[in-house]
C-alpha cells in the first residue's frame, strides 16, 4: 500500500514538475505515434476506399486479410521489421534500426490496417446510390471519392482514434526495433517496461499516468469534434 | 415549332448477373417534353433512368444525346453534365441545406457569386429559402425531397430523371409537391422523364407514357393514348381499364361494330372484320349508372345490371355489376346513397359506343 501511494506521490512530483526526462520520452511518444498514425491514415484511408468501390476478383479475400491485420501482434511486425533493416537485411542500408524512423515504421504497420478496415466499412456503409447521385451531379471521379470520403468522416474519425490507440499503447515493437536508447528512442510505453523491471515503480506510475492521459485527451479531442458534427 | 430530339436510345441491352435487365430496340425524349415511365416493380424503369443519365454502361447498343453518339467517354461526360437524376431516397449529404444544393455547381467550379444566385433561385424555386441554413440530416421527408430536387435543378440540367420522386411521402406534401414540381417544369422547360407508378401523377404530370414490362417498353405514346387506346391486356389492366371484356365482332358497318359479348351485343366504334376476337376495354368513369333503364338516351349501350359487390374507393364507391359480363362502374358517395343501390340491387348501366375502346384478340 504504502508503495502505491508513494508512487503515486512521486508521479505527480514528476508531471507538476516538468521533469525534463519524463516530458522528453513523453514527446517522443506523440511524434512517433502521431506520425505513424498520419501516415497509416493515408495508405489505410486510401487503400480501403479503393477497395470498398470498386469490384474485383477475390475482393472477399483481400477483405478477409484486411480484417486479419486489424489483429496483428505488434511483435510479429517488430520481428518483421526488425529482419527487414537488419544491418544485412533487405533494407539494412537505410541503418535506420534502434532509431526512431524504425518505431515510426513498425507502429505504421500495426495502424494501417486498422484504419483500412475501419475506412473500408465506412465507405462500404454509405447508402449504394449516393456514388451515382453525386456522379450524376457531374462530379469526375476524384471529386466524387473525395465528397465520399467527406460523408464519412464521423466513422474515418473512429478508424484514427483506434489507430492512435492502438500505436500509442504499443509496446512489443517499439522495444525490438527502438531500442528503448535513453534520451532518444524511449517512448511511454519501452520506459514503463523498464522502470518496472528495476522496480522504479514511482517511475512507472508517473509514465503510466501520462500515457493513459494522453490516451484520454486525444479521444477526447477526437470525440468532441465527432459530436459537434453529430447533435444529438 | 418543331422541337429536337433529346436523347434517343437505341438496342438497348442490359444484363446485370447473367440475366437481360434492359431490352430495348427504339426510345427517344423530345426537347421540352414531359415522359413519364410506369410500369409494376422490377420492369426496369429504373435502369432505364440509369442508361439515360450515362451513369449505367449498357451491354450493347447506342446512345445518342442531342444527335450525337454517347460512345466515348468525353461523350459520356457530356451526357453526366446535361442530365440531372434524382433517385428515391434523398440521399443528401451530412451538411448544410445550402451546401447540398450548392454540390453540383461546386464541382463545376463555378465562381462564388455564381453558385450563391444559383442556389438561390433553386431554393426560391422549391420554396424551401427558410431551410438553408439547416442541417440536411435533420429535414422532414417532404423537405429532405425538394432540397434533392433544388439540387439536381440548381445544375440546370437539359435533362431531369426522377425515380418515383413522390414515394414516401404523406399525401399533402405530395399533392403540394407534384403541384410544385409541374409549375416548374412548364416555367424552366427541362426535359424530364419520370419513373412512377401512380396513374393520377402520371395524368398530372406527362405529356407522353411509356409503359414498361420486363425490361421492355410495351406501349409508349401520348397520355390519352395510353390511357385510352391500350394495345394490350396488360397496359390496359396498368392504366386502370377496368373493364376487359372477351368478345367477337359480329358485324362491322361505316366504322360502327356490333360486338357479342357473353351472350350480348355491345356496339363500339372501329372497324375490325366480322369474326374477329376482340377486347372491349371500358374505363369506369365512361360507365353511367342510373336507377331505371333511362328511355331517352344517347348512349348506344344500354344493359340492366345486378350490383354484385360495392367496395369503397377512396371518395368513390366501385360497383360490380353483372350484365351477363362484369361491368366495373365508379359512383360518388351521396349518388349512390340518392339512388339507394345496395348490393343486391337492380339498376341501369350505359356508355357510348365511343366509350368502347376495342383492342385485337389473338
């Protein structure tokens, strides 16, 4: 008991406190994560459009595989990417492993499917003759993908906030090909693993606090923006 | 004046999962006119609105938009920039009122100014100015309706296609809105083909019908033709003949026919050949009910007849009468009450020899 309050005390001594080391990993976290998240909403947004409009063969199947991915063990794609940028890997000129870039690319992974999926039933979801409603209003292609996007921005929104949620949280990647390297590629979540494992449970609990947080502010953010646009 | 062809169509096939959806070898809209398509669910009234607007790719055949092919695809941009549709369901985006109407033009790039009066005069049109800063997503159905119309006529598209734009809607807001919708149509002159399956829209609203069954259009003409002059038990028994009788002509005399008909003779205006097997078609406004055999009377037809049935029918009674054939009469409410005809009765029915519209029989 007494541990809990005293890591408890501690915690908030660190955030009040601006503590330089805590606010570093705490940056770091949000730029790896929010930029993993950007670029996973350009591929995931994209891909899944394109493929809940147009019919092909074995669309059941690339549909299937989506869906697969929206699960993927964040240690199978640190493993992955790990082989991949391996000094003699396929990519091992990039030297990129135990750096940033390399978490960026990993936590990219594991939220690009999860936004496809959600972005695919999302645009799947809008009524089937709203694409020839607005083609027949004389939209080109391009115009009439993009009003489509627009029309599904509330369930787009979800797809972000469960990407964010997904990468910001992650742990098992970003320890394998980050490094957890003090002052340069420790993130919330790496930190927390190893501050527990020394039994700086303060620590810990400082880390875990912000992480959960900063969990909370983005969906908050999010969901405002999401019910402004949804009275109800 | 002598006005041009719209669009014509022509072999027209459509398949949608192996099977012909659209089978059509001649169809054509003139410029200005009215054309309403009716036909019973699943006739392909609406692919048809689809291959018209160039927004279906049909299988087979040519489409031709003011004379020219609409087989490239500059040509099919062309024919999606000219025609307006406006599907069933509203299917208005989550934004503003203004907004929705405003999409077309936007993708146009029109300038700002131009869009603004645009909208305007759309709203003004469909009397909706008060709604333009609402929410789309929370309009009633019969607003939701006239802001999907304001936008496809704030294009202003030489071609308009509605498909059964007054479903699902009670009937005030229908009646003010179909009463709103010719107005404009007479005022802008669009071109419009309408998908419907009520008679009385399509009297109030077509100048020109085309009756479509099966993917196929069955008869097409003008209104009173359709109406009045049905080529075949089916668009006679669509357009609400009521009446089809089996008969053969007997004897055929300076365009005046005695027609047996159950046993009775029935005199009709045309000039098929004795012998010929013919159906007498009568429509139940043409068929005038009296109490007592009128001694004076224009009428050539004249039977006595038992009421059999009388179902009520909106403001109307529908009778059932048996003259040795089922003869199907309308009546107001107070005359039926006037003439005290209950079921059981026995009155009087007449129509005129021109009332008989007589179609060959196979």
């Amino acid at each position: 008991m007494e541990l809990i309050v005293q890591g408890i005390k501690k915690a908030f001594e660190l955030i009040v406190s601006f503590d330089p080391e805590v606010m570093g990993i705490t940056w770091l976290s949000l730029k790896v994560s929010g930029t993993a998240t950007l670029i996973s909403l350009f591929i995931g947004v994209s891909i899944g459009t394109a493929v809940a409009l147009t019919n092909f063969r074995g669309k059941r199947l690339v549909i299937s595989l989506i869906n697969t991915g929206m699960g993927l063990p964040p240690v199978v794609v640190g493993l992955f990417v790990t082989i991949m940028i391996w000094r003699n890997g396929p990519l091992g000129f990039m030297e990129i492993l135990y750096t940033p870039y390399a978490m960026i690319i990993a936590q990219a992974i594991i939220a690009t499917p999860i936004v496809m999926g959600i972005s695919l039933v999302a645009i799947q979801n809008l009524p089937p003759n709203l694409r020839l409603q607005i083609l027949s209003l004389g939209a080109s292609r391009s115009q009439m993908v993009w009003v489509l996007i627009k029309e599904a921005r509330l369930p787009l929104l979800a797809a972000v906030m469960a990407g964010f949620g997904g990468v910001i949280s992650e742990v098992g990647a970003s320890i394998m090909v980050g490094g957890n390297i003090k002052g340069y590629s420790r993130v919330l979540t790496t930190a927390t693993v190893m501050e527990t494992g020394k039994g700086n449970f303060d620590v810990a609990i400082a880390l875990g606090i912000i992480l959960l947080l900063l969990a909370f502010l983005v969906n908050f953010l999010l969901t405002q923006i999401q019910q402004r646009q949804h009275p109800r | 004046m002598k006005s041009e062809t719209l669009i014509k169509i022509e072999n027209i096939i459509v398949q949608r999962g192996g099977a012909t959806v659209l089978d059509i070898s001649e169809f054509h809209v003139q410029s200005g006119s009215i054309m309403a398509l009716i036909g019973p669910n699943g006739a392909g009234k609406s692919t048809l609105l689809l291959t018209l607007a160039g927004l279906l790719r049909p299988q087979r055949g040519q489409i031709y938009f003011r004379g020219q092919s609409v087989d490239t695809h500059a040509g099919r941009t062309i024919l999606r920039r000219n025609a307006a549709v406006v599907f069933q369901e509203p299917l208005l985006l989550s934004s503003s009122v203004y907004d929705n109407i405003a999409l077309g033009l936007k993708f146009r790039r029109l300038r700002h100014d131009d869009i603004r009066k645009n909208v305007q005069e759309a709203l003004d049109y469909f009397g909706i100015s008060s709604l333009a800063k609402r929410s789309a997503k929370t309009l009633s159905g019969g607003e939701a309706k006239r802001v999907s119309l304001a936008r496809a006529f704030a294009i202003k598209p030489r071609l308009i296609l509605l498909d059964e734009a007054f479903n699902s809607l009670d009937p005030p807001t229908r009646e003010t809105l179909i009463e709103d919708l010719r107005h404009i149509l007479e005022e802008t002159k669009i071109t419009a083909v309408l998908a419907l399956h009520d008679r009385e829209e399509t009297l109030r609203l077509a100048q020109d019908v085309a009756v479509m069954s099966g993917g196929k259009i069955i008869q097409s003409g003008t209104t009173s033709q359709i109406f009045n002059q049905p080529d075949s038990e089916f668009v006679a028994n669509f357009v609400g003949t009521e009446t089809i009788l089996e008969g053969t002509v007997k004897r055929s005399n300076a365009g005046l026919m005695e027609i047996s008909v159950a046993g009775k003779n029935i005199e009709a205006v045309g000039d098929f050949l004795p012998g010929q097997n013919v159906y007498c078609c009568l429509r139940p406004e043409n068929i005038i009910v009296s109490k007592k055999i009128p001694e004076k009377i224009s009428a050539r037809n004249v039977f006595e007849a038992k009421v059999q049935k009388i179902i009520r029918h909106g403001f109307f009674y529908k009778l059932m009468l048996d003259c040795g054939f089922t003869l199907v009469a309308y009546i107001t409410m107070p005359s039926c009450e006037d003439l005290g005809i209950c079921e059981g009765s026995t009155i009087a029915a007449s129509f005129k020899a021109t009332a008989v519209h007589v179609m060959r029989r196979e």
